[in-house]
C-alpha cells in the first residue's frame, strides 16, 4: 500500500510538473509572435508549406501566438540559415523553413558556412515526403532521360547547396547527362518562370506534389512533362506516368 502510495504521489508529481510546464509556455507565448523564416522566394514550394503550416501551428503551440511568415531568400537558404543562427532569438520564436541543401552541402563537397553550424540547429519536424524531380519542356530537343546523355539540355537552378543546383550537377557529373546548369534563379518560382517562358528548357530538383499542385496545366496541356524522378524508390503518381528513376541510368553508365 505504501509503494503504491508513492507511485501514486510520483504520478500527481509528474502531472503537476508537466502543467505547470503548459502554463509557463502558454504564459511566455502569449501575445508574442512566431515567426517562420522561409529561404526562398514567396510562390515556391517551400514558401507553399511554410505558409500552409502557418496558418495550423498556433493550435499546437501553447499560448497561441500571433504567426508572421517572412521570406528571405539567397545562397539556397543559407541567407536565412545564417539569420537564424546568428541574429534571430534562441528563444523558440522564430523556425526556419530551410532548404534541404544548407542541412547536408558539407557532406556533397568541402563547402563550409562560415556563417553558421547545421549540426548546431534544433530540428523539429518535416512538411512532407516526397519525390524530386527533373522537368523538360516537351518541345525541347531531349524527349527522354536516355536524350539527355546525347543531346544538351538547359537546365536553370538556383545556387550552389539547392537541390535545383545541386540534383542536375549530380547527374551531369556521375552519369554524365548533358545538363547545362544556369544558375542564379532566386527560388524555384523564377525558375519555372523562365521554363515557362522558354528561356531555359528544363530543371531539377523539384518536389512533385508542389510542381503538380503548383502548375496543372502544364501537365494537362502537354507543356511540360517530368523526366525522371531523383528518389531511391519510385513515387506511385509518377510510376503510373512510366517515369524513370535516375539511379536506374547508373549501371548503363557502369557496364
């Protein structure tokens, strides 16, 4: 009885703490602003998500603060990665909404941020899971991932550390597909302006639930179709679509 009694008391402990840690959170939050910064330019995927989680995340967080969304955009996201690590507030205020890129660039190269440590970021948590992808106007010169290794494609990306930069370099480098990288593009909004446009005729590194979302008629009308997918298992809309994976061009390079 008297073990019980303790465990009992242990339990009532545990739970009181665990309130009081609610209040203070709800007592520090309220009438504050969260703020999430997002590493690209507003209209593209990450700026969708940042802002769609935006609009739910106050439910979860005690107090309910104010939530400000603000982008800052530059360097594949390490502009914002550097804000938050050196300037933002280590207070639980603000979240930045990052590239893949700025997380894993140490370990593609000997590139390092001066301006701030991955490692040293608390993470909490991921928008989705999804397939990249390379994109191609259907009325460039390369019909088909095979093309790519025999006729030049014009590829535009963002900086060095995107996936839009990084993802084509990849496969132009190990598999050797004639990619003409044009880097510079502020996010993948820019991007896939100018694919629009023409000036450029494809790119990579782009997730497909934002592309599909993002541009239907593309899709729809026949304008722009997807190349091949950059993921190590296939993702089911596109497998029906009889899209390749780029791994897949690995052993003809190799044999």
């Amino acid at each position: 009885m008297l073990s019980r009694a303790w465990l009992g008391c242990a339990a009532a402990l545990a739970l009181t703490g665990a309130a009081q840690a609610q209040d203070s959170l709800a007592s520090f939050y309220k009438g504050r602003n969260l703020t999430i910064i997002i590493g690209s330019s507003p209209g593209g995927g990450y700026d969708l998500y940042g802002r769609l989680i935006s609009r739910f995340i106050a439910r979860h967080v005690p107090g309910s603060p104010t939530i400000v969304v603000q982008n800052m955009p530059g360097a594949a996201s390490n502009i914002a990665a550097s804000y938050v690590y050196n300037v933002a507030p280590k207070d639980g205020t603000v979240i930045g909404a990052l590239f893949m890129g700025a997380v894993v660039e140490p370990l593609f190269g000997d590139t390092k941020r001066p301006t701030h440590d991955m490692s040293k970021f608390n993470y909490i948590g991921n928008a989705n899971s999804d397939a990249y992808v390379c994109l191609v106007r259907t009325d460039a010169p390369v019909k088909t991932m095979a093309d790519a290794f025999d006729k030049e494609l014009v590829m535009g990306a963002s900086a060095e550390g995107a996936s839009t930069r990084d993802f084509p370099v990849l496969l132009r480098n190990l598999l050797g597909a004639k990619f003409k990288v044009v880097a510079g593009y502020p996010g993948t909004r820019e991007i896939n302006l100018a694919l629009e446009k023409g000036e450029v005729q494809g790119a990579c590194g782009e997730t497909w639930s934002s592309v599909a979302a993002t541009y239907p008629t593309w899709f729809k009308e026949n304008l722009v179709k997807p190349l091949v997918q950059e993921s190590n298992t296939g993702y089911p809309a596109l497998d029906k679509m009889g899209v390749p994976l780029a791994r897949d061009f690995a052993n003809v390079v190799c044999e």
